[in-house]
C-alpha cells in the first residue's frame, strides 16, 4: 500500500480514504484472518465508517489534515 500511496501522490490515510471498502476489502488477504473477520464483516464496518467521512474530513485537527499516520487515524477518516 505505501508504494501505491506514493505512487499516487498521496499520503497512505488519504489513499485509504479515498478508497470504496470493496476496494480495501480486495486488497487483503484474509486467509490467515479469516476465522476472526470475514470479508462480508470487514465490508460492513468498512460501510458503516463511510458514513459521515465528508464531515470528519472537514473537522480541523482531523488525522488527515493534522498528519496522523497511524493506522487508528487511517480508519478514523
């Protein structure tokens, strides 16, 4: 993901955020998580986090406009 986030120009939270949750839910790989989050949940809460994400986006001292890189700020957008 970090060479594809420089590759795009952007920095990897906003990649992520920019992304759909079928898109984040693509590229993992859940054999080895698969008995603790099944595609189908991952693509649930990754839904569910979408709503509102315009207006969090907007919030000064969000992740993405403060520079929080780690991953709670990743999904936090």
């Amino acid at each position: 993901m970090d060479l594809y986030a420089k590759a795009e120009g952007k920095p990897i939270w906003r990649l992520l955020a920019d992304m759909t949750p079928e898109q984040i839910v693509a590229a993992v790989d859940f054999r080895y998580i698969a008995d603790a989050l099944s595609e189908t949940e991952a693509l649930e809460i990754l839904r569910a986090g979408k709503k509102g994400q315009a207006e969090r986006l907007a919030i000064p001292g969000s992740p993405g406009l403060s520079g929080v890189h780690d991953v709670c700020g990743w999904f936090w957008v």
